[in-house]
C-alpha cells in the first residue's frame, strides 16, 4: 500500500545519476557564439531602457512597456511572495545565461542530432559567418551575433516563411531545440508559474519487485591488447530484445511455462524512488533519443520510452481495448481473422485483469471534467478512460511520464516483468543488439540467438569505454525493441523484406490551451481520464481525432506552441498554472517509414501528416475551443503557428454569453477564420506523437507483410517480433493493451509449439 505523503516535502526522489555531457565539442567556438545568439533571439532578456536603446545583449523595452509586462505577469504567475521580483527575474532571464543551456545544447547536439543534422546546423551558422551568407540569410554583411537581439528575432521570425526550404527546416528545428533545452534548464519559469519538482498529492511506494541483472567481467588486458576479445556466452532457450509492453508480457508467459527466458534491454532499471524524475534527467534516462526525436521535415516530436518497461514505465494510465472497427479492419482487409476471434478478447480481457484496469476510483482534475461537462453540454460521445491501477486506489498523479513513484500504475515493472522475475527470468540491462544470428539460407533460415554490447551501469555513467561483447545463443529470438529499433534491428540482421520500417503509423497529435482567469494547476491529477470520440470516423472508415486531455509538464506542453517573439511567448508560457489542455489524437489513415541514418545508423523518422489527418486534428480542436468557451476559457491557443489565439470579449455580458453558448459571434467568426487555412499548412502546425506502430506488421503473406499470423518473421524460422510495429494500421488508441493481447496469445502459441518440438 502507498504510503500517502500530504506535504510533498516528505519524500524527496533519489537524485539520478546521469552520464557526463559530450567532452567533443560538435560546434566551433565561433558557431557557438552564432548558434547561442540565434538562442537569445528566441528566449532573451527583455529589459528596460529609459532610451529603448537596442541592445545587442538583451532584447529592450521602454521603462513603460516593461513595468506593464512585470505587472501582467505579476497578475497571472502562481507564486504568492514577491511577484514583481520574480516576474522580473522571469523576463531577464536569457537563454545563453544558463550554464546548463549550454550543456544541454551539447548534450542534444553530441549524443541525439544525427551526423545529417549536425552538418546541416554547422553550414548554417558557417554561412551566417560570412559576409555573402549573412546577406542573403539576414539581409545585412554584420553577423547575427552583433545585431541588436531584437533585429535577431525578426532575421529569425522571417526564416518560417523564407522562400528556401532548407532555412525554413532550420527555423523549426532550432526553434524546438531552444524553447525545449531553455525549459529544462531555466531556474525561473518553474517558480514564476508555480509548478512544483515533484506533485502536491504525492505517494511513494517500493515497487513490486528488487530487480537483479547479469553483470559481466572487464576484458582482461590480454583480451584487449594481444587477440580479439572473447566474447561472454549465455545459453537459453528463449532470448527477448526488448522489456517494453511486448517484451514483458512474452517474458511471464514463457518463463512461467517452463521455459529458460533471458530478457535483455539496452536501457537502465530505475526504481520507484528515483521518481518522477525531473527535467534535466528524465530525457537522458527514460526516452528514446533525449526524448528530441524529430521527423525529417521537423513537422512531429516523437516521443517514445526506452528504460526497463519502455513505453510502460513511461507511458500515462490509459488502457483500452482495441475498438470493434479496427478489429473488423485488420480481419478483413489484412486477412487476419484472429482479431475478431473470441481468443483475441480473451487475451484483452487477460492483460487487463493483471493489471488491474477499472475506470473504478478515478477522480478526474479540472480539465477532465471540462473535456466531460463540454461534451454534454454538446451531445458530443464521450467515456471516461480506465486506467492501469490495480483498480483499488486513486490514482491522482499527472507526472506518472516521468516515472511513477507510488507505483500504482501497474506497467511492466510492477506487473509482467516482476512475474517473469518470480519464475526465473534472467535479465541484462545496458545490452544493445547489434544482430540476430542465423544458420542455414533462404527459407530454412533459423534464430539461433543475438550478439550485442553491453555496457555497465558504471559505464554508461562516466562513459568509459569498458564494454563486452555477448552472445546470446537460444532456440527462439524474440525481438521486442519497439516500432523504431525493432525494424532496424532487423536490417542490421540481413533479414530482407520490403515492409521492414514501412508502413508507419504514428497517431499525430495536434494540441490546445484554454486560459482560465483562476488558477488551475493542470499538472495536478491524471493526465487523461476522458475521451470524446465524436470526431473519430470523419471518412466512414474509422479515420478521424478523438479528444483528450495531455500531461502539462513545462517542456512536454509548452513548446509544441509557437513562437512568435521573445516576449510574447515568455507571456504565455507564464499562464500555464492557469491553463487546460486539449489534444486531437488522430488516428492516420497515411503512414511514413523509419529507416537507419546513413552514416551512424540512429533512428530516422520520414512521416508528414496528410492532408485528411491535418484536417481531422483540426476539427477536433475546434470542438475544443467550443468546448473550452463553455467552461468559461478567456483564451483559446492551438499548435499552428498561423492561427492567433481566440480572445474571449471582455465586452460580453453574462446574459449575452448564457444565451449564445457556441453561437457567440466573436467564437464563431474565429472559427471561421481557421477552417479556411484548413487543411494546414504543416510546416507552421506544431505535431507530436507518442504511439508509433507497424513498421514490421503482421500480414496473411510476406508480400503484404513482416510477420505472420503468429508474429514469426517471414522467411526465417525461430524469430518473431512482439511490439506494437506488428499492428496492420493504427490502432486509434493507446496501443498499450493490443500490443500485451497479441504478445499473450502469440506466447501462449510459441510455448505449445517448443513443447512439441521437444517431443
């Protein structure tokens, strides 16, 4: 049972470790002078000056403009005790200031930018270093790094509209780095809005389970320095790549049957008392690629778990079934008649009865209940969500994506793995896998095992190059590393199918803010407790948005907005203890590929949000600018960078506005203002996915397919894939419990079918 805390200041989350930023320098000290002014132009100090002299340290305002910024944001920051002195911190505050943008930027740069994009970041600010470059990108032979801040936020302002694609790719790019990396390091925004490390309401709890891992000996110098190293060797019959939904549920199936199962995972445990972490360690810990992965064309943020329980351990609390027009959809047009057999809703039914989802003992926080109220007030269908907790306690808690400290999300960890674990699972954390092994050609191609690296915990901390080679030899491979690894884990294998990486659905989320006059600490209870599906069959085919609610963390929310000035966006970021959230997931009916980058193999993203999904995301936020009026929102911002925000009129009476409701002209004329930029133009429209599937789906023939019915790979013998990249299309939900329900009946096949070959 949790130990309930009502004063925060009781329980105070382990510090976590982190690995020391890059020591290679990836910019020039030149190129870092450019790339941190262009940095300033987007986060700078706003200062006063008596003369309004500009400034080419800090962005300046007159005496009368910046006490009226200090008193507007004195009004709306959180902080009871000296406003005006924080306000004013808040508004001096630059990027380049922080030591800890610096290193941030390092960080990013270094260790998650691929060698394209560092290139490409290099030539720009080498470009903008000479005089011919600095004419044509800024209008002037002075170098950005000596004009007046405020010339450098309109050059930078006019590269989103610069007739030249590249420069229009760097404006978003950038723009996404530096809003992000100034959140996580900025010591003022979190106290100006009121936003605590850690939750009011919190709970701490041990998990569920003290996890143990495989530790392996250094090389020894004769290794290293005379022959090649030997490798360690570790027999099993079954070897799962991957601790994520997938992987997890394969682990307790098969362990519990019987079988020798290693799981190993190329992330880190952390347990329950290292969380939530925060800001600065939680990119680096728990997400894949510093949680900083970008499409190609920059249009989505891509966000996707990588630690002991992947996407489980960082995932909200959110578990639905796969709806019936999906299901009907994959057992139809893919041939797959399993997933409107009685055996599939079994296997739902099973993963949820371990997990304890219930929508019993949810109490939703304000915005939740905004979502409810305004889609009855609307006749819009709405449900409540259940959620992953065990189906006793409340689970009030909306920082649960940075770890879950009462452990009452019952994810992997508190769940499939810990039973995994009780019947006899070994496991190895800091593996990477380089290759899945084969013997023999064509179709009597079959698994033996993996190769990989492993990299202690030590390690990976002080980025010692101490590592050893493993090999896993086992008699089933069971790849679980998630719909961006798992493709690419293959093509390192030399596993040849045309699908591989294709096929990629991503959920593209476009987002809204409604701002209150009251306080309202978003960030205070689950994050998503309710859902409006009116708008998610716009096509009659099943492909449209639902409507929900988002996590308000600083550097997940905010800088999916857009900027459009320094002080103008600082302003808004202040409203955030004021504000709701509304996301329009859409369910895609187009899909991208990821594919490995060229030259150092990380994971690429080519996905653009069609024209039908950006028009379905779009409508679905203006059922929530409705909605959001209803509740009585002053303002109403979305992620597009072309739409101003709609302003409630402070002229409208009670009576006016009680007998209009929607049909309020001001809301209605800003409507209309918005649908006719529909579809939207997606280099100004602010994206981000948390749910990738497909790129290794299931299909009745390799033709049309990766694996087959039964998640073994087409062509080979012994190798299956069991993650939500096996999904024929996109699920439309959370795809948490249809990755569990086929990994629990595939296992359960697997398991039948070694009995037999044992016999």
């Amino acid at each position: 049972m949790a130990e309930i805390l009502p004063e925060a200041a009781r329980y105070t989350p382990r510090e976590v470790v982190i690995p020391p930023v890059p020591a290679t320098e990836v910019l020039t000290d030149l190129q870092w002078e450019t790339i941190l002014a262009l940095a300033d132009a987007v986060v700078p100090s706003i200062r006063a000056a008596a003369d309004n002299a500009p400034s080419t340290t800090h962005y300046t305002v007159t005496d009368a403009d910046f006490e009226s910024a200090t008193a507007t944001l004195t009004d709306t920051l959180s902080v009871s005790e000296a406003s005006a002195g924080v306000a004013r911190a808040y508004l001096e505050e630059s990027a380049s200031a922080l030591p800890q943008f610096r290193e941030g930027l390092q960080r990013l740069l270094a260790d998650y930018v691929h060698k394209e994009g560092q290139n490409g970041i290099r030539f720009i600010l080498d470009v903008l270093n000479t005089r011919a470059g600095s004419l044509l990108l800024t209008g002037s032979t002075t170098p950005i790094q000596n004009q007046p801040v405020a010339v450098r936020e309109q050059i930078f302002v006019g590269w989103a509209s610069s007739r030249l694609p590249p420069i229009r790719l760097i404006y978003r790019s950038l723009s996404a780095m530096f809003k992000t990396t100034w959140m996580n390091a900025s010591p003022t925004l979190n106290t100006a809005i009121g936003f605590p490390r850690i939750p009011v309401q919190v709970k701490y709890a041990p998990g569920c389970w003290e996890y143990e891992f495989l530790q392996f000996p250094p090389p020894s110098p004769s290794e290293n320095e005379q022959e090649q190293e030997v490798p360690e060797v570790i027999d099993t019959d079954v070897v799962i790549i991957g601790s994520g939904c997938g992987g997890a549920v394969a682990a307790k199936n098969l362990a519990e049957a019987g079988h020798r199962v290693l799981v190993v995972e190329k992330s880190y445990h952390y347990a329950s008392h290292y969380f939530p972490m925060d800001n600065r360690t939680a990119p680096v810990t728990l997400f894949e690629g510093g949680a900083s992965i970008l499409t190609d064309d920059a249009s989505v943020a891509i966000f996707a778990g990588s630690t002991w329980g992947g996407g489980g351990t960082v995932n909200w609390s959110a578990a639905l079934h796969t709806q019936a027009f999906v299901r009907q959809e994959w057992a139809q047009d893919h041939a797959l008649p399993f997933f409107t057999s009685a055996a599939f809703q079994t296997s739902l039914d099973r993963v949820c009865h371990r997990m304890g989802v219930s929508a019993a003992n949810i109490r939703h926080n304000r915005q939740n209940r905004d979502l409810l109220e305004g889609a009855r007030k609307l006749g819009y269908a709405a449900d409540v969500v259940p959620q992953n907790t065990g189906g006793e306690d409340e689970h009030y808690c909306g920082y649960c994506t940075l770890g879950c400290s009462s452990a009452g999300k019952k994810g992997p960890t508190e769940t499939w793995l810990a039973d995994a674990a009780r019947a006899g699972a070994v496991f190895v954390e800091g593996f990477k896998a380089d290759k899945i092994t084969f013997t023999g050609t064509g179709k009597e191609r079959i698994a033996t095992g993996v190769e990989g690296t492993w990299t202690s915990r030590e390690a990976y901390l002080s980025r010692s190059p101490i590592t050893r080679k493993v090999v896993v030899k086992a008699k089933k491979v069971i790849v679980s590393c998630g719909t961006l690894n798992s493709p690419l884990l293959l093509l390192r294998s030399g596993v040849q199918n045309w699908h591989i990486g294709r096929n990629l659905h991503i959920h593209p989320v476009l987002f809204g803010a409604a701002v209150f006059d009251e306080a309202i600490r978003p960030w205070e209870g689950s994050a998503l407790t309710a859902v409006v599906k009116e708008f998610e069959n716009l096509d009659g085919r099943g492909h449209g948005a639902k409507i929900e609610t988002t996590v308000t963390l600083p550097p997940l929310f905010l800088p999916i907005f857009p900027w459009r000035g320094g002080l103008d966006y600082k302003r808004f970021c202040a409203k955030l203890g004021s504000m709701t959230s509304y996301i329009a997931v859409t369910r895609d009916r187009e899909s991208g590929r990821v594919y490995p980058d060229p030259v150092d193999g990380r994971i690429r993203v080519e996905y653009t949000p069609s024209a039908f999904d950006r028009r379905s995301a779009a409508e679905a936020l203006i059922a929530s600018a409705k909605m959001a009026y209803l509740a009585g929102a002053k303002e109403f911002h979305v992620s597009y960078a072309d739409m101003p925000p709609f302003s409630r009129s402070e002229q409208a009476t009670e009576a006016d506005e009680e007998e209009e409701g929607i049909n309020n002209p001001a809301l209605q004329a800003w409507i209309k203002e918005f649908r006719q930029k529909f579809p939207l133009d997606v280099e100004k429209a602010g994206y981000a996915s948390a749910h990738q599937m497909g790129t290794c789906r299931m299909a009745s023939s390799a033709g049309q397919g990766v694996v087959d019915p039964e998640c073994q790979v087409w062509g080979t013998q012994g190798l299956y894939v069991m993650d939500a990249s096996i999904f024929p299309s996109a699920s439309g939900v959370n795809p948490m419990i249809t990755n569990m329900a086929i990994a629990d009946w595939a296992t359960r096949q697997l398991s039948k079918k070694m009995r037999r070959e044992e016999r």
